[in-house]
C-alpha cells in the first residue's frame, strides 16, 4: 500500500488531536512550577479549529486555530526509486487584541507542544522514512489597517521523505 501526501495530512492531524490536550497540561505545568504561567492556561483547539490547506477567514473564528498542510514536494531519485520529500507547515493561529501581555508566550508553548507531538508521533509511522522538524519563527500582522487585531502565527516546519 502506498502513504502518501494525503496519508502523512491525515497523520499529521491525528497526532496533533491525540496529544495536544496531554502536552499543552504537561508545558503549563512545568511553567506554573517556574512561577510563569499564563491566565487562562493554554485552551486545547476544539475540533472545528483545524484548517487543511487553504487559508480560511474561518479560521480567525478560533483562538486558537490550527492551520497545516503541505507547502512543498520535491521528487528526489530516478523511476521508480523516486523519494518524495514533503515540506508541511502546522502554524497556531492566535487573534490578539492586545489586552493578552501573555500571547507571545502562549504562541511558543503552542510550538513546543507541536515539535514534540511530532518528535514522539513520527517515530512511530513506520511508513514515513526520514523526518527533519523545525520551530517557525513566530510572526505577527494585522489583517485591517484600522484594526487593533493582530494576528498571531507561530508552529512547526516538516520535511519527511515518502520512499
């Protein structure tokens, strides 16, 4: 059988589902023992906040939201000892109105929680072969110039290899 692109989104979204919850009580844990937790703790994505692919205005009807997919696919190799290596991007998405001093902080611990989903999760997809996971630098914008919104956007950068 064949794992494909299709495939590794859908793992992609089952590993994030299955360990958010459980890595996002462990972080804020370990940071309130640290004397630095957040008010209001980090809220687990409900199950509408995740986008696949394309970008949907939707998607700022959550805070936080889920936003991945596949941003590249290089074949790499000749017939049919073709690799292809996936970039995935998995970005949270955070609408801050600037009365949250703790947005920075909670786009990292969304981040952290993400890279080590991953670390654990793909070790465990005997179909997938090598994997490369990289923290995004988190970003800022603002979607209306009038708007005192910014749109907060940090995550993970995959590079897996399908033979």
């Amino acid at each position: 059988m064949t794992f494909d692109g299709e495939d590794l989104l859908d793992s992609v979204e089952a590993m994030i589902k299955g360990g958010i919850s459980a890595k996002l009580t462990a972080i804020e844990a370990e940071k309130i023992a640290k004397g630095k937790g957040v008010s209001g703790g980090l809220p687990v994505p409900e199950a509408s906040a995740y986008t696949r692919q394309t970008w949907s205005n939707n998607i700022l009807n959550h805070s936080p939201a889920i936003f991945y997919g596949i941003e590249n696919v290089q074949a790499e190799g000749v017939g049919p000892a073709t690799m292809e290596k996936f970039t995935v991007f998995v970005e949270v998405v955070m609408v801050d109105s600037g009365m949250d001093t703790d947005t920075s902080s909670r786009i990292m611990r969304y981040s952290r929680a993400l890279k080590e989903i991953f670390q654990e999760g793909f070790a465990e997809v005997a179909e997938t072969g090598r994997i490369k996971i990289e923290t995004v630098r988190p970003v800022s914008f603002k979607l209306d110039q009038d708007s005192s919104e910014e749109i907060k956007v940090g995550g993970v950068s995959l590079t897996v290899a399908l033979a």
